[in-house]
C-alpha cells in the first residue's frame, strides 16, 4: 500500500504539473490566443479516455504491472515531444506530446483500487500537490523558452513513477470466461443503482474539479499567484483523505458534503471572486465527492468489481473530458469566470439530486 501511495503522489504530481504549466505553454504558443488554449489539455485527457478505454483489454493480455509499465514510458516519451515542441512552437505537436501524457495521467485513477484503505491511496496527492506546480514554476525559468524545463521535470517523475511501479502489488485482473460472462449482463450493470450512483458522484466530482481548476490559469494573470493557489489546491484536494481515512463517515455523507461545498465555492466566486477561497474549497469538495463515490462502489457487494472500476473510471473521465472542452468555448463569452461558476452551482445541484435519489431507491 505503501508503494502504492507513492506512486499515486508522483502520478499526481505530473496531474498538477500538467495543471500549472500546459494551458500558460498553449496560450505562449498561440501568441496569447485563449480560444484554443485549452486545447492541449483537452488532448492530455482525449489520451486518459482512450486509455482507460482499453485498461481491461490490455491489462488482461499482459498484465496490469506491465501496462502501468507501458504508460510510464508513453508519459516519458510525450514529455519529451512536448518539450521539442514548445522551443520550437509547434502546436500541433505539442498536442501529440500531450496526449501521451494523458496516456500516463490515466493511471491516477487506478492506484485507489489497489489497496483496502483508498483514501490513504489518494491522500499520496499531498506529494503532487507540493512537488508538482513547485517543479513546474522552477522550470518555466530554466530555459530561454518559459516551461520547457517543466516538461523535462514531467519525463523524470515518469520515469520515477515507473520505477516504483515494480514494487506496487497488483491484483490479478479477470480471466477472460469471466469478461464474457459480465459482458453478457452489462445491462444489469447499469440498472445497478449503487454502481450508477458511485460513477456519478465521482464523475461528476471530478468533472466539476476540473472545470474550475483547469480554467484558473486563463483567469488569473498572475504567474507566482497562480502557483500558489494551485498548491493550495492540490492540498485542499489531498489533506482531508487522511481524515477520511481515519473516520468511519458514510459515503453518502462524503458525497453530499461534497457537493454542498461546490455550491459554496461558486457563491463565493460569483460574490467576492477571491481566487485562493474558492479554490480550496473545490479541492475539498473534490476529496469527499470521489472519496464518496469510491467508496460506495468498493463497499458494494458487487460481482466483477475490477471490471466495474474500469467503467467507473471511464464515466469519470467521460464527464471530466466534456467539462475541460467547456473551457474554451466559456473564455470567449462576457465574465467567463462568473459564467463558469454558476455552471458549477448548477450541475451540482443536478448532481446531488441524482446521487439521492439513486441511493434512496436502493
């Protein structure tokens, strides 16, 4: 568990790396274009999509150490396209770059189904949370061209991160009569309530993290401030799994607190629009949501539960997708930042609405 924790750290740290450095290094590249500015990032997650698409196919043909293995290397080989790509501004490329960083990002979601105690898994983020916007900044001023250096700090915790892949117990994955025999009854998946509830506590939780995390760079015109507050962020994200883990709450508990605290944090950026409140806020909402909602799809008695983790998995970066394409599209209309946080305000109530009576009707 204890490896898992880490390489669940180092993981998050190219997450909060990718956060502070990629939009800022897109809008560098585009002569200070917002419109497609979100557009790499957008790539890097297209890239968890697809790979967590196939996570039960290929881990199944060659084990999940050996393909957590492969990600690793995809993460150090984008790095390293994303670099060569940004000294010589190449947009598109940079976009190839990160997508294969996507690839490797995609496993941030894995590590929590590793051990019993998933909230300490996640919790491992404190690490990402301080090494990660801290490394990217360091790196905006090693070379002539701002950030290149931070892509190259992205190539070595890759690299990190593998090596401890090789010390991470894994759980055997399902043999192939029991795929056949889950996907005949995919349909009673998804009539499950609990599962459809967990899937959207999480996705929903991440994606609204997202969208207010990701849009924080165009918002904020300040470099040092923005780091900052996004350490702040990724401490508020991270810190309260401790507590989680420690104290036996509810997962409906977690999620509804969870969502509660959205709503907060877009009153507070629609009222006073102080950048570090509501921020640390979202952070924390984001902990007891996905905390929440893995822990009532871990809690479920439910067959295939590895199978499940992979379609949970694959709803939360669905809706995490479709909230960073948002992006873009908000940035170009008048008080973006307003507009965006009651969109927040406006899917959490949908959310909370859903998750309730999902888990009301069990």
């Amino acid at each position: 568990m204890f490896f898992a924790f880490l390489a669940q750290g180092v993981n998050g740290a190219v997450v909060s790396l990718l956060t502070f450095s990629t939009i800022i290094s897109a809008e560098q590249i585009l002569c200070h274009s917002v419109n497609f500015a979100s557009l790499p990032i957008t790539f890097t997650l297209v890239g968890s999509f697809l790979a967590i698409l196939f996570h039960a196919k290929i881990a199944q043909k060659i084990g999940r150490k050996w393909l957590f293995c492969a990600a690793c290397v995809a993460g150090m080989v984008g790095a390293l396209v994303a670099a060569f790509a940004l000294f010589h501004s190449l947009f598109s490329l940079f976009c190839v770059g990160t997508f294969l960083l996507g690839v490797f990002t995609s496993l941030n979601l894995y590590y929590r189904f590793l051990a019993k105690n998933s909230a300490f898994v996640i919790g491992g983020g404190v690490i990402g949370a301080v090494l990660g916007p801290n490394l990217a900044f360091l790196g905006s001023e090693i070379f002539s061209v701002k950030f290149v250096g931070s892509f190259g700090f992205a190539f070595l915790l890759c690299f990190v991160n593998l090596v401890l892949n090789f010390f991470v117990k894994f759980e055997p994955v399902l043999t192939q009569n029991e795929t056949k025999s889950l996907d005949k009854n995919d349909n009673a998946v998804w009539k499950n309530k609990i599962f459809v509830a967990s899937s959207l506590a999480c996705g929903f939780g991440f994606g609204l993290m997202t969208l207010n995390m990701n849009a924080l760079p165009l918002a904020s015109t300040d470099l040092a401030m923005t780091k900052s507050v996004l350490v702040a962020h990724f401490l508020a994200m991270y810190l309260p799994s401790f507590v989680i883990s420690a104290c036996k709450f509810s997962p409906k508990t977690l999620i509804f607190s969870g969502f509660f605290l959205y709503i907060c944090a877009a009153l507070v950026a629609v009222s006073a629009n102080n950048f570090y409140v509501v921020l640390v806020l979202v952070g924390v909402a984001w902990s007891l949501s996905f905390n929440g909602g893995t822990q009532m799809l871990s809690r479920a008695n439910l067959p295939a539960k590895t199978r499940l983790q992979s379609l949970n998995s694959l709803i939360t970066f669905g809706l995490n997708l479709a909230a960073n394409l948002s992006i873009g599209f908000i940035f170009g209309l008048p008080n973006p930042w307003v507009f965006l946080n009651l969109i927040m305000a406006f899917f959490s109530v949908v959310a909370l609405l859903c998750v309730w009576w999902l888990a009301r009707v069990r």
